[in-house]
C-alpha cells in the first residue's frame, strides 16, 4: 500500500470547513460551495494518485494485482487507544467521488433554496460536517473507525431532519435520532463481541480471521447486531420506519443526501459483513435476500399509495435499497461465482446515488416555487417548463429500469444473478417479486412524472400562475440540476465505457476475482462487461425480456389501479389523487412507540417489583431464622454512642442550672432524646441530597476531574 496524507484532508477539512462557513454569516452560502468544489477537487487528486488502478486498467492482462492490498491507506495514531485507519481502494474511490459530486451539486442548490431561510449558516455547518463524517465511513479501514464517524454522520444528519424545527420536522427528527441511537448501540455490541473473539476489527483480515474461527454461531450473532446497525440507516425493513417520514420534512438539499449518500453508507457496512464476514455464506445470503425482497416489495408499495411528492421518493429510495441488498444476497447465495452480483449490486448503489441527486434536486425546486408537495396542489406546475421536464424525466427513465438508462444496466445484472442461482420454485417466487417491484416503480414515477408535468391544476388560477413563472431557478440551481441530469444519461447510454469499468474497480473490495486462462497461466479478465466468464449482452432479447415484463406491469397498474383506485372525484367533481393506505399501518406508531414507550417499561417495572419484593422477603425471612435480632448488652433505644454522650452532658449542664442560676424556673428536658432526634434528621437529609439528580452530576464531576488529573499527571 502507499501511504497518502490527502486521505486525511478528505476526511478532516469538511470540519474546519464547517466552521469556517458557520462563522461567514452572510457569506455562508459562498464559503461552503468553495469548500464543497475543493473537497470534489481532493477526489479527483486521489483518483489520479490511484496510479494501481489504471494500470490495472490499461494493462490488464499483465498487472499481478492483489486487491486488498492495493490502493491508498493512512493511520491517524493514538485515538481512543485504537487509532484511525483510512484506505483507498477502487470501492472506496467510486463512492468518494459520488460523495463529492453530490454533495458539491446539492450547497449549489442550497444557496437559492436557502435565501430567505433563517439558520442558514447552521445548515452549512452541519452539512460540511456531515461531508466529513460520511467520507470517514466510505474511507475507514477497520470497524472502529466505521463505528465513529457513522456515529458523527448520525447525530450531524439529524439538524437537516430538524432544519425547519416544526412539530413535523422535530417528531421526524426524533424518530430518526432514536432508530441511529439504538443501531448505533447494537452496533458497537456487535464490535465488541468481534473483537473479542477474533481479535481484530480490520477489514481487509476479517476474511481469514472468520475463516480460521470455528463458532459460526458467534459470528452469526456478532453479524447480526452489526447488521442491525447498518441496517438501520440503510432504511431495510424493518427498520425504515425514519425514512418515509424524515424525507418530506427535511430540505431538499438534505433529502437528496440522505436517500443518495447516507443509505449507501449503511450499504457499505453490509457489505463489509457479507463480503468479508460472512464471505459465500449462502444461510447469511439467504437472510440478506429475504430482508431484501421485503424492503424492495414494502417500499415500492407504499410509494404506489404516496400523494405526496418527496414521501413517495423516500418510500422509492427505500424500494431501490432493497433491490441492492438483494444483489448482497445474491452474492453469499452465488459464492465464487457471483461476478454478475457483484456488478449489479455496485452498479445499482451507484445509480440510486445519481437518480436520487437529480429527482430530489427536481422536487426541491418544485417546492422553491410552490412551497407545497401534495400532488393535487403542485399539480401542472411543470406543463411549460421544459428544461425541469427534461431533466426530471432522465431521473425517472433511469430509476424505472428503461433500456438505454443507467437503471436498466443494474436492474439487469441483478435479474440474472437471480436466474442464474435457479433453486426451484422459491427463487422462482423472488423473480417475479423482483419484477412486480421493477413494474411498481414504473408506475409510482409515472404517476408523479404525469401529475407535475402532464396534468393541469383543478384550478384555473393556480394553472395560470405556474404557467406564467417561467422564471423558476436561478443559473446556479440550473448547473447543478442540468449538470446531474447530464451526468446520470451519459452513464447509462454507453455502460461498457462507463459502468462495466466502474464495476471491475469494485471486485477488490468485495473479495471477487474474475479470471480466465490464458497461455500457460492465470491471467485477469478483459475489462468490459467481463462477468463471471461471459460478456452480458445488455440489449439481448432475453435481457430485455425482463424489462419488458416490469414496463408492462406498471402499465397495467398505472392505468388500472393507480388512475381508476387511486383517483377519486371530490364534492366538485374533479378527480384527485387519494391514499387509502391505512394509518393505522404504521409500524413506527403500531409497534415500536407503544412497545418502547409503553409496553417494554411496563413488564421491566413489573419484573423489577417481582425481584425487589422477592428481595425484601428474603431479607425478612433471613432475619426472622438465621439472622433473628437479638439484643445487646447495652444497646441503645435511639442515637448513638455520640449522641448519647452529648444528651448526658447536656442533662448534666441542665441538673447544674436547675440548683444554682436556674433554681426558681427549672427546666427539665432529655437531651438525649433530643441529640438523637437532631442527629436522625441531619442523616435523613443526607440521604435526600444523595438521592438527588444534583448530587450525582456533582459525583459525576468530581470523578471526571479526577479522571482528567490522574490523566495528565500519570
């Protein structure tokens, strides 16, 4: 490996840029798309110093190339005893360069979409620091280094969720702070518990270290509440409930990111375990495909049922997730000869990322104008604004799976993974699951593309209004939406120039080697659309069989369910989206709140009562056998031997006065009774201050001086 100090400005400079812009007031806005464009520009300098890679490239029959030790790498020493380690390999750099970009396209937007906002400048200081964090994630080295900035990335994320600090945004931003909280806690369990058994947390030698341990159940519950974790923020099943309902609240800008960049960082931790942990583990496979096909189905129909513009993205990105992890799945199922799911899987991250960038983008200008999401008031505010048209349609050509777009490309190698593993009626099920999802997400993006850019509004008035603005963004959010658009269509219209090459950069990182004989020995596959021993004909008649299939299902459900169900006639006669989806139907207020809130503390209460009666009974009954009280000799009524010393001496005072100054008004009082009394009340209110929420944050302190003392001095 060669050792790259840039890797630690990649990771580092968003911070002190964050602060930097936080401090720039007015000019906040400028100082963070100067940061954003420098961050992009240290990608493309890493790109180039990856010198291994394009020779890989060029030469690839003749470059011995092992791929997880090639690349960049960097420690930072002596943090949290551990140190941070960072890396560079062809997976890391495709997702820091997506990273960038995305990031630098969405502060463009940011500075129309925030003109006449308040806060800006806290925005972009928690923008730029999720910058950071997030580069952090993709870059880390080891598991502990994950673990630390997904945790930062967490709890930075979480302003954009409470950006606009109404009831929404904050109940929003409270679900999803408490889904990262307790993943991020599950997580670190599964961390520690690795760490313990296999004694390290490394990546590139979790491979070995799992292959050489013996206890696969121990493994299998470490994985487990990683995945948990990683899962969690992805947005799987069932632990997506933030998603859905952080997205519509959130800026667009940060919406953009969180569907796009955030989810994926969730993605790389699952990768990690099925790639290197669980390496062709096909039960592991198996579970990551069922949450897969949950996550794929649940999402695609609940953005079916969405009328409103950003809900039903987020329930999109949530549906696109699954399709991924079932490329995952695929993976374990396939073993050594998973080539085709391995593309996919990358190749689908990737356009989720881009699409997610451009339909978000759409949709924050869309609401620039309108300040509105529902489909029945923004509706026909595109009829006459053809760039946005364009530009929204290209989003929505490539996330339906058209031929020629990105979407298609992806969709299709994950399609023959599944074909390609067979297995008889139960995979044949996971197919036409497949399908049906590709078909629903057909349908839902119709829905909005015909409602925003087709339709005209039910009144007049407002029809009028959105024709006539034909000012709707400014150059710079015109770049950024444009620029996206543009980037997303050439991607897709040559993938064996771009997609093919992109994929084989991510073989390494996922412990996949292509290869085929050649002369004597073993030699590295062509680059192309080399997988797994064959080149994929993109536009065969069988690969564009299973598009068809999807194109014709959402047809059907668009004009059969979605424009005769799903639109209604109101009391004026006009017909308008509806969703009859039950509320009820909502796992988040079903299941977790009333469980977390209610349920789990009322039967840990119970069992705390059980165990402390159980407790004080045996105390009774110890006392009442074996231990039963006896006197002593000259055990005292009340007080102490000091009180009791004290109420003497007092007595004898008081029997001294009572015969000389005191003879004509004797006073006769026990003070020995009194001294106890005194002495019972002083204990009972140094019980009260110790039972006191002020007295434990005063130990607290005092500990953590005295932490910080013996720190500095030993």
């Amino acid at each position: 490996m060669v050792v790259d100090v840039k890797l630690v400005f990649i990771v580092f400079f968003p911070f002190a840029a964050g602060l930097a812009a936080y401090f720039c007031k007015k000019r906040c806005d400028a100082a963070a798309i100067v940061s954003v464009i420098l961050e992009f520009t240290g990608m493309l300098c890493l790109a180039g110093d990856f010198s291994g890679y394009w020779r890989f490239l060029r030469d690839i029959s003749s470059v011995p190339w092992e791929p997880r030790d090639a690349g960049l790498f960097f420690t930072v020493p002596e943090i949290c005893g551990f140190g941070l380690h960072f890396q560079m390999d062809g997976f890391r750099l495709i997702y820091g360069c997506v990273t960038a970009l995305m990031w630098m396209m969405t502060t463009i937007l940011s500075r129309e979409y925030f003109k006449r906002h308040e806060n800006r400048n806290r925005f972009y200081l928690f923008l730029l620091w999720t910058l950071g964090a997030t580069m952090g994630v993709f870059l880390s080295a080891d598991l502990y280094t994950t673990f630390l900035f997904f945790e930062i990335m967490s709890f930075t994320s979480y302003v954009w969720v409470a950006q606009e600090e109404n009831r929404p945004a904050l109940r929003a931003a409270a679900t999803y702070l408490a889904v990262a909280v307790i993943g991020g806690l599950v997580m670190l369990m599964g961390i520690f518990l690795l760490y313990h058994h296999l004694g390290t947390v490394e990546i590139r030698e979790l491979v070995m270290a799992a292959a050489d341990f013996g206890d696969r159940r121990i493994l299998y519950i470490a994985g487990g509440c990683m995945l948990f974790g990683f899962g969690a923020k992805a947005g799987a099943f069932p632990l997506h409930i933030w998603l859905p309902k952080a997205h519509p609240v959130a800026p667009a800008p940060a919406s953009a990111l969180l569907s796009g960049i955030l989810t994926k960082a969730g993605i790389y931790g699952v990768l990690i375990l099925s790639c290197d942990l669980f390496l062709h583990d096909a039960a592991w496979g198996k579970f990551i495909l069922a949450i897969g096909v949950a996550t794929m189905l649940g999402g695609a129909l609940l953005a079916v049922f969405s009328v409103d513009l950003k809900r039903t993205l987020a329930c999109s990105s949530m549906s696109q997730i699954g399709f991924i992890l079932v490329g995952i799945g695929m993976q374990g199922m396939l073993g050594e000869a998973n080539g085709l799911a391995v593309h996919g899987t990358v190749l689908h991250m990737v356009n989720h990322s881009l699409i997610k960038l451009v339909l978000f983008m759409a949709a924050g200008v869309v609401y620039m104008n309108t300040h509105l999401l529902d489909l029945n008031r923004i509706r026909g505010f595109g009829r006459k604004k053809p760039l946005l048209k364009v530009i929204f349609l290209t989003g929505a050509l490539a996330i339906g799976g058209i031929p020629l777009f990105g979407g298609y490309v992806s969709k299709t190698l994950l399609h023959e993974a599944i074909v390609e593993y067979g297995g008889g009626a139960v995979m044949k099920s996971v197919e036409w699951l497949f399908l049906i999802s590709g078909g629903l997400t057909v349908a839902y993006m119709t829905k909005l593309y015909v409602a925003v850019f087709v339709e005209k509004n039910a009144y007049e008035g407002i029809q009028k209004q959105y024709d006539e603005r034909k000012k709707y963004m400014n150059g710079g959010s015109a770049f950024a939406l444009g620029g996206s658009s543009l980037i997303l269509f050439l991607w897709g219209l040559a993938p064996g120039l771009t997609m093919d090459r992109t994929a084989r950069l991510a073989e390494g990182f996922m412990n996949f080697v292509a290869y085929r004989d050649k002369g004597s020995g073993m030699a590295w596959a062509d680059a192309g659309a080399w997988v797994s021993g064959q080149t994929v004909p993109y536009f065969s008649l069988g690969n564009l069989g299973g598009a068809l299939i999807s194109i014709a299902i959402g047809a059907v459900v668009y004009v059969l369910f979605i424009r005769k169900v799903l639109m209604q006639r109101n009391e004026r006669g006009t017909r308008v989206y509806v969703n009859p989806w039950p509320q009820w139907l909502d796992l988040e207020e079903l299941l977790y709140r009333p469980m977390l809130l209610g349920v789990l503390p009322a039967i840990f209460g119970v069992i705390s009562r059980v165990f402390d009666c159980l407790t004080d009974t045996l105390v009774v009954l110890l006392r009442k056998t074996l231990y039963r009280d006896s006197p002593l000799p000259r055990e005292l009524s009340e007080g102490n031997v000091f009180t009791f010393a004290a109420g003497k001496l007092m007595n004898g005072i008081q029997l001294l006065g009572n015969h000389t100054w005191r003879r004509n008004a004797p006073v006769t009082k026990d003070y020995v009774h009194i001294t106890a009394l005194w002495n019972e009340e002083v204990r009972e209110n140094n019980r009260i201050i110790q039972r006191s929420l002020s007295f434990g944050l005063l130990m607290f302190c005092v500990g953590l001086m005295l932490t910080l003392i013996y720190i500095i001095w030993f």
